[in-house]
C-alpha cells in the first residue's frame, strides 16, 4: 500500500513537470494529464470535474488566473497542480499546408490547417498569390488551384493568413508544373520494362479497377498499364497480356470454339460461332479467319489478332458482354460489332475497309489506327494515340485521352470529357464540335476551319498553349464556358459568345469578338 502512494505521488510530480496549456478560438487547452481518469478543476473557488481528455474551458482574452487542478486515477485524487494562466499573449495564427514538389495540369485542392488563440479559423482573412497573381482565398478549409492555367515550371504559391487583431503568418511555398505526359512502359515476353510506378487498369464484374505497383510481373492475363511521374502524370497504357501455350486448331472449318486454342493456317466460321467467357483463341501471323455471309463469330471471351493476321469476309465479328479484342497489326476487312465488351485494345491498324461499330466498352485504346469514319459510343475510359480519322464522333465517353492525333472533324457530345496533347484538326466546316454537357481541353493543339470550334448546350472548352484559326475561330452559346491561356484566336470573328462566359489569361485574339445575349468576360 505504501509502495502504491508513493508511486502515485511520484507520478503527480511528473505530471505536474508536463502539464501544458495553450488556447485555441478563445478556449483554454491543458493537456498532459490524459493518464488519470477524470481532473477536479478549481477557478476562483468554483470546481468542475471534467474527463481528461476533454480538458477544454471557455475563454477570454486578458482574463489571467490560477487554476488548481486535481487529477483522479480509479477514485483517488492525486496531489493538487497550481496552474497559472497568462492570457495576455495574441500569437500570430499557426497555418499548416502541404504543397506537392510536382502538380499535373487540373484542379489542385489542398488542405489548409489554421489555428488562432483567439480567433475562429473561419473569421481570419486570407490572401494568396501565385507568381504574384491574386488568386481566390480558401473556402471551407480548402485551396484550389487551376493549374491548367499557369506556365509550366516551377511556381510559387505565397498565403498571407491575418487574424482579428492583425498579427500575421507569411508563407511561400515552390511547385513545379509538368505539363507532358510520360513515355508508356515498354512490356516484353511478359515483364514490365520501367523504374516507374505503374497503374494498371483491368475490369472485373462489370466495373473498372485501377491499381498502382512497382512489379515487373502481374498475375492478369490481360490488362492495361500506364506509368506514372512524379506528378502524377498518367502515360498512354502498354498492353500486357499472356496467351501462353495454347493448342494449336487444325480443322480448317470452325463450328465451335469451346476451348482455348490458336490458330495458325486459314479457318472458315459457319454458322454461330461463341469464343465462351474464360477461353482466349489467337490469330496467329499469316493466319487468315473468314467469316462467311450470315455467320457471325461472338466473342465472350479473349481474341487475339496478331501482327499480320487478317480476318476477312461479309459475315460478322461481334464482341459482347465480358469478351476481349485485342488486334495489334491485324488487317480486318470484315465487320465488326463492339457492344459491352469489357476491354478493346486496337494498334497498327488500319479501319478503313472495316464496317466498325462501338458502341458500348469499359476500356478502350486505339494506337495507330486510321479509319475514315469512327463513332465511339459509351465508352468509359478511352485513349487516342498517333491516329488518324477523317471523323471521330464521340458520345457519352466518360474519360478520354488523346496525343499526336490527326483528323478532319472532332464531334464531342453527351456529356463526353476528353484532354487532347499535341493535336491538329482541320476541316472546311466545323473542325471541332462540343455539345450537351461536354468538356474538353487542349494542350499544344492545332485547330483550323470554317469554324474553328463551336461549343454549345452547357459545354466547356478549356484550350492552353493553342493555335485556333477560322473564319469564326471560337463560337459559344446555350450557357457554354470558354477558357484560354497562353493561346490565340485568329480569324476575321476570333470569338461569338451567345449566353456564355470567356474566361482569359495570356489569350491573344486577332479579330472581332461578338456578344449576344448575356455575356461574361472574365480577365484573369
């Protein structure tokens, strides 16, 4: 029992070393007690017996007082702690912000943490620049910045917090812009060639899943991969898939396809061929697949088209539910039907002499592939590389991206998001067309038309470091937003707004711009 009192005192020593206090919006913190129970509090012979973890008091600046505080462990009160309360101080605020060394092109949100003796977060006054530009304060604890609109490089981002009595917190952060995409993974026999973190995009039951790993080797026979940089910069996706040892199909006329195999010669479908879900047959090079009038190949599982493999013929190749279509320097002259295939991966080739049709896809990538005429339609993610269309129609695609590509006409409606890099578009009418609900965004483009591009029906353009030429460079109307840095319209209208809003920085504009309606310009 002794033992035990003389423990109990000896920690009511230590605890009255490390008892501290602080306040924080007018109300007084003591910490250091959180090992007793409960803590007796004594002000000006009034007492109160709060938990200790919760040892918070109402408080009021200048009011200076002794505390005495009991702490109580198990229903014994330990030694008395005298506490004396200087309230006198108004300290600047303590602002707390973690800015990312690397930020990609978009919307950066960060967390802003402030902390006031006495006053509510909410009530200090905030101003912040970037590169000495003024930018809105924070809302809500949140500080967004569009960096789509400020020069790659490094930025500086400074943020002046003053409270009520105004002492002042003075900080200035550095971030670097990447506004390039990184090199895709290079994928051989089955391994991942590259230091960076990859992501990796699969489907399964019906929905997306994206994961990041460093490993050279994946479990998934099929799936997408796209590097990462420091920015978070996403690459253009490499195909990683593996066919192992399949068997070899000898009969050259298919009237089933139940198992797993490959084909090597020239084959002939009659009839309702199914590919089920789970079985993958592979064209192998200079193999030929024909597909007779009226006869249709259906496709739930995986097929593979290699480099110079052809499938031919007036019948149809149709790719559904959980199948898989993968053609990489195939020639296809046949037609071909894309409805609820999960995943479609289309490189080196060429579509023209192809009766294609996609309609509905989870994931899908067209690398160096020409086609006169391509609607791509619910498709969820998307990626456009080196390609070359005379008409790319997309609808109701929820995630897009283009690079290096080339095409007469661009048609974006339904509520369709794309970013497009490094891009040049160029017709005798519209060049490029938004509608209902779209969005989209250019980097380092080319565009030249009649009109260069018309947006309409509550849609968003967003254009950086572009040329627009056009008898009518930019049109907008029904409620559409235009956004230009760094950018130049050019035509005998650079700019027609009808009902919608400019937002500009850095934009030059080399012809008249016409308003109608309710119209907003906004100088950044």
């Amino acid at each position: 029992m002794r033992r035990s009192i003389i423990l109990f005192l000896l920690l009511s020593c230590l605890a009255f070393a490390t008892v501290r206090y602080h306040f924080k919006s007018s109300q007084l913190i003591i910490t250091g007690l959180e090992s007793y129970d409960e803590v007796e509090l004594e002000i000006e012979k009034n007492k109160i017996t709060l938990p200790s973890s919760k040892l918070v008091v109402p408080w009021r600046k200048n009011y200076n007082t002794t505390l005495i505080l009991t702490p109580i462990k198990a229903g014994v009160k330990g030694s008395r702690i005298i506490l004396r309360i200087d309230a006198n101080k108004d300290n600047p605020p303590q602002m707390k912000l973690k800015v990312p060394s690397y930020v990609s092109l978009g919307k950066l949100v960060m967390d802003v943490s402030v902390e006031d003796d006495w006053d509510d977060p909410r009530t200090l006054k905030y101003t912040v620049y970037v590169d000495g530009n003024k930018i809105d304060p924070p809302k809500y604890g949140k500080l967004e910045i569009d960096t789509f609109f400020l020069n790659s490089g490094e930025r500086r981002l400074r943020i002046i917090c003053k409270d009520s009595n105004g002492n002042t917190v003075d900080q200035t952060y550095k971030f670097i812009v990447v506004s390039t995409l990184p090199s895709s993974p290079q994928v051989n026999q089955g391994k991942i060639i590259s230091n960076r973190v990859h992501r990796v995009y699969t489907v399964r039951d019906g929905a997306i899943e994206a994961f990041e790993t460093r490993a050279s080797e994946l479990s998934d026979q099929f799936v997408f991969v796209c590097d990462l940089d420091s920015a978070n910069n996403e690459s253009f996706p490499a195909l990683y898939y593996k066919d192992g040892k399949l068997v070899q199909y000898q009969n050259p006329i298919i009237m089933s396809l139940a198992d797993s195999c490959s084909l090597q010669s020239e084959h002939a479908v009659f009839g309702k061929i199914v590919i089920p879900a789970g079985q993958m047959v592979v064209l192998r090079p200079g193999a030929t697949l024909k597909i007779n009038s009226n006869c249709e190949l259906i496709v739930r599982g995986t097929l593979v088209l290699q480099q110079n493999s052809k499938v031919t013929g007036p019948g149809n190749l149709v790719v559904v539910e959980s199948g898989k279509l993968i053609v990489n320097g195939a020639k296809i002259e046949s037609n071909v039907f894309v409805d609820g295939a999960t995943s479609v991966w289309l490189s080196n080739v060429n579509l023209s002499t192809a009766n294609i049709r996609l309609t509905r896809s989870s994931l899908l990538t067209l690398k160096n592939v020409k086609a006169e005429r391509l609607i791509l339609e619910n498709v969820r993610k998307l990626w456009i590389d080196s390609c070359e269309f005379e008409n790319l129609e997309i609808l109701n695609c929820g995630d897009a991206t283009m690079l290096n590509s080339k095409m007469s006409q661009l048609k974006l409606s339904q509520s369709s998001k794309m970013r497009a890099y490094s891009c040049t578009f160029y017709s005798s009418n519209a060049a490029v067309s938004i509608s209902d609900l779209s969005n989209l965004e250019l980097v380092d483009s080319w565009v030249s038309g009649k009109v260069g591009i018309d947006v309409q029906n509550f849609s968003v353009l967003r254009v950086r470091s572009t040329q627009i030429n056009g008898d009518l460079a930019v049109s907008a109307n029904g409620y559409s937003v235009i956004e230009t840095f760094a950018s130049v319209l050019t035509g005998s209208k650079a700019l027609q707004l009808r009902d919608s809003r400019w937002k500009l920085s850095k934009t030059q504009t080399m012809g008249e711009i016409v308003k109608f309606g309710f119209v907003e310009i906004v100088q950044r």
